[in-house]
C-alpha cells in the first residue's frame, strides 16, 4: 500500500527520516510533503529530497495520510492550531505521529481532538545515522495497521519496539539519552589509549569501533552479552585484568543509575 507522508518541521529529525523513507523505497519522494517555518529548511528539504515543500501547515494535512510532528516540545501548541483546524469534523481521517520528547498522548487528544489515530514515538539522534533505537506508543483510536505502518517507517532508520506509552520514558533514559553514555566511554576509551601512548586520532577511532563491533555482535548474533564478554577473557589474560577494574569502579552500577536517573528526569519534564 502506497500513502503520502507530511511533516511538520523540517529539522534534522524530519530530514533523517524522510531520507529513510524515501531511500527503502517505502515512500516515493513526490508523495512526501513538508512544511517549516524556516525557509532555508525548506529550501535544503526540497533540494535534498525532491520533496514537496508547502507553503502552509494546511496543504501538508490535506496532502498526507500519515503526518508527523518534527517540532520542539515548546513550539507544539503553536504547531498544532493550524493542523487542528484542517483535520476539522473528520480527525481520524490521517495517522498522526510525533517525535517530540516529553510530551503525553493526552496533550494531542486534548489539543487536535480525542477522535485521532495517534503514535507517540521516542527516537535517538542515531536516526541521523540510520541506526536509531526508537519505541512507540499508540493510542485508542490507531489501529494495529497504524502500528505496522508506524513500525515499517521507523525501521528504515534503525529498530523500533511498540510498548504501552507508560514505557516510553523508560525507553528516554535508555536509548534516547544512551547515545551520550556511549560518548562517554568511547572518549574515556580513547583517553585510555592515549595514556597507554597511543596517538589521540587512532584511539578515538579505535575505540569507536571496538563499541560499534562489540554492539554488532551482539544484534547479529543475539548471543548474551555475558557470554560474548566470557569468550574474550582468558585467564589471567589482559581482558580479565581490564574487567575486574571496570567492577571495582562500578561501571555496572553507573550505568544503571544513569539509566534511572535520566527515566526519572523525563517523567519529570512530561509532568509526572
């Protein structure tokens, strides 16, 4: 089944999954429609994609049959008057899909209409990249069909995982935030290379690649991470070394808290 997708803000997000869409081939770049408030986002969406760039909010919501809201948090209400009006006595009519953080499902009902199709997405910036871990929530109204369009769309950019939306926050703290934890241990793995008198430009590239292997082992071989750790550590070998100094520092526990810690802030910041 073919269908048109709009968006609503042409930033990074919404040009990472536009790209997606229209390099699987899910979506053909003349049934893409967008809108922004910033001409220079139009210009570079249209010239990236060939897309089409609207010159209302309007035209987007008349054009699309599954529209997402690419807009920051605090620019959402001002977003969603326009879009309101055009959905006018028939809200259910088009799937409605926002990546915006922090916010329920319940400020779209109330906002647009109770009557709506609507996902509830937590995206990553890897989405940039074509390697996002997203989860979704549906509300009431969506249909297991929207869910499948909602999971194939994100899937042209990495994995994605429907859950009740009362697990979106957890999946904030995870793999919204999980990219910086990331960061942070390729940064201190590199400084770890340079004490150990590596060049700075090799340990970083190392140590990026060394996550990014070690991460690919484990999506393609689905093999526990325990046991893959156990299959590289001799005894009385070098990595056992490395290991029980990871422990003695609580890498483990700082992870989890990091984790905790970043759940509870975002259900803080949606109001909880």
């Amino acid at each position: 089944m073919s269908y048109n997708v709009g968006f609503i803000g042409l930033g990074q997000m919404a040009s990472a999954l536009a790209g997606g869409f229209i390099r699987s081939e899910i979506v053909a770049s003349e049934n893409v429609y967008g809108f922004d408030v910033s001409q220079n986002a139009c210009e570079k969406f249209k010239a990236t994609y060939r897309a089409n760039v609207c010159e209302t909010p309007n035209e987007v919501v008349a054009n699309a049959d599954v529209l997402f809201f690419a807009v920051k948090p605090q620019y959402m209400l001002e977003a969603l008057e326009p879009v309101k009006h055009s959905l006018g006595d028939d809200p259910g009519r088009l799937l409605c899909v926002s990546i915006a953080a922090g916010l329920p499902i319940s400020f779209y009902e109330k906002n647009l209409s109770p009557k709506i199709r609507f996902a509830r997405v937590m995206p990553n910036t890897p989405c940039l990249v074509g390697e996002a871990a997203s989860g979704f929530a549906l509300n009431a109204n969506a249909t297991s069909k929207d869910g499948e369009i909602v999971k194939s769309l994100l899937s042209t950019v990495g994995i994605a995982f429907e859950l009740p939306e009362n697990q979106l926050d957890a999946v904030t703290g995870l793999s919204g935030s999980g990219p910086a934890y990331g960061y942070v241990a390729i940064e201190a793995l590199a400084d770890g290379g340079v004490m150990a008198g590596l060049p700075r430009a090799v340990a970083l590239e190392l140590a990026a690649q060394t996550l990014k292997g070690a991460a690919e082992m484990f999506l393609k071989t689905k093999t526990h991470p325990g046991a893959l750790k156990d299959a590289v550590t001799s005894p009385a070998g070098t990595t056992i070394a490395g290991v029980a100094a990871l422990e003695e520092r609580g890498f483990r526990s700082a992870l989890i808290e990091a984790v905790q810690r970043a759940t509870i802030r975002s259900r803080e910041l949606g109001g909880k």
